[in-house]
C-alpha cells in the first residue's frame, strides 16, 4: 500500500493504493465526521478472487445477477454489489455477507441498521466503480465512461442548464466531450446525494463546466441559498472516464482508495 498528499483550496486530499484482492476483506482508515472516503475499484477480478466476492451477495442479488443477458454485465453487478458489502462490513464491524439494505423513496440505498450512521453512494460504468463512504452526512458519486460517440450537443441542450451549455460552447472543441463528462458526473453526484434522482430538473442548478476552474455547484433554483449546503469535488481517475463527489455540508479530507488489479 502507498500513498500520497494533494491540496485543493485548503481541503486535504490523500490518495492511497490497494491491491484490488485485498477488497474481498479490506482494511479501512478510520472514518472522521469531517471527511469522507472514496474507493475506487475496478469491475474485473481473477477467478479466485470472483469466487470470493460471489460468496458476500444475499440471494436476491444472486438472483439479480442472473438475470442479465451477457455474463460480462452478470460479472460487473456481482462485484460490484460484493464490493459495497466488503468495504461497509469493515467500517461498520460487521459480516459482509450478513448486511440489509433499504431503500428510501427515488431509489437511494441505505444501510438498514443505521447504529453507526454510515452513509454510502455507489456509482459504476464500463469497467471501473466508485464507492462513497460518510459518516452523518448525506453523500452521493457518479463515474462516467467517457465516450466519445455520444451526442453531447443535443443531451447538453436538453439537460443542461442555459449557464453550462454556454459554457462547454466557448471551450476549445477537443475539451468539449471532456467537459461534457465532468459536467454530467458533477451533476448526477449532486442529484444522487440529495437522494432525488431524477426527480429534480437538472437544469435548476449550475456546475463548474471549465476544466481550469475546480469544480463546484455554483447556483441552485428556486432557492440561492440551497448551494451553500452542499459541497461538490471532481475525482481524479483512471483515463477516459470522469468522476465527482457530493457531500452535504464542507469537509476538510477526502480519502481516496485507488484499489488496482
């Protein structure tokens, strides 16, 4: 395990390495009120490891995992939700595979047994995952394959608010796609830690869309004062995708696990 120290405006960053098969019974950092954690994992694993992340799923997601059409998707979903229960059975002292979910009224899960006020965000796309972890306040994260056959023009024109479109327009076009992304994954992070999803017009509020600019919620309709509540980040990760963090109220650490093959 390595690690290093990054700055952002007064806010501490610290990255840290994990080997991957470590995550099947991770070891965590402790969890401070003024911080959260983000792990970030990759959606592929040796047979060995699969075999012991396939142990960790409840029945029901068993069962939802084969219900999908190809095998590579079946395989994601199975990391994925084997991940989320690793890494929350270690912060919360608990066994894996024993940990009951809830979900609240658009769809956010939870923790049923909120003893140790845990809250948590996962976020998956292409072969990469992200998992957010907050003690007492709300937290949401996107990550997003960026691709570029998407039709960012016309999904900007139709999501966006009138602030962003006009600002991904004035960028060079070869950071357009880019600043779609980051638009789009600072977007959905704020949305999912509000735990409204898609409930709530994504036009009635502004992200930062400039890449030099340190991204941030700008702007909140109908009420002004609401983006003070709430804190936005950009996630560096691995190339070719985008990533953000949402948290409610202002921390002083994030913590990013960068889990690896």
């Amino acid at each position: 395990m390595s690690g290093e120290r990054l700055r952002e405006a007064g806010l501490h960053i610290f990255v840290t390495d994990v080997r991957a098969e470590s995550l099947v019974q991770p070891s965590v950092p402790r969890l401070d009120s003024d911080e959260i954690h983000v792990w970030e994992f990759p959606l592929c694993a040796a047979e060995s490891t699969f075999a012991n992340y396939a142990q960790l799923l409840s029945p029901e997601e068993h069962a939802r995992a084969s219900r999908f059409h190809f095998d590579r998707d079946s395989r994601r979903f199975t990391i994925a939700r084997a991940v989320v229960r690793a890494v929350l059975g270690s912060y919360s002292l608990s066994p894996a595979s024993e940990l009951t979910f809830v979900s609240a009224q658009h769809g956010k899960p939870a923790l049923a047994d909120s003893a140790t006020d845990l809250r948590f965000n996962v976020s998956h796309s292409g072969d990469m995952g992200l998992l957010g972890i907050a003690c007492g306040r709300e937290i949401g994260v996107d990550i997003e394959a960026i691709r570029p056959d998407v039709e960012t023009d016309k999904l900007a024109e139709r999501f966006f608010s009138t602030y962003e479109r006009e600002s991904i327009r004035n960028l060079p076009e070869e950071q357009r796609i880019p600043a779609f992304f980051r638009c789009w994954s600072c977007k959905e992070a704020f949305l999912k830690a509000q735990g409204v999803g898609l409930s709530r017009s994504l036009g009635s509020f502004d992200v930062e869309v400039n890449p030099k600019r340190p991204a941030g919620l700008l702007a909140t309709r109908p009420a002004a004062s609401e983006a003070k509540q709430w804190a936005l980040h950009e996630v560096q990760t691995v190339p070719g995708y985008a990533a953000a963090i949402a948290t409610q109220g202002t921390i002083n650490v994030i913590r990013i696990l960068r889990c690896r093959p």
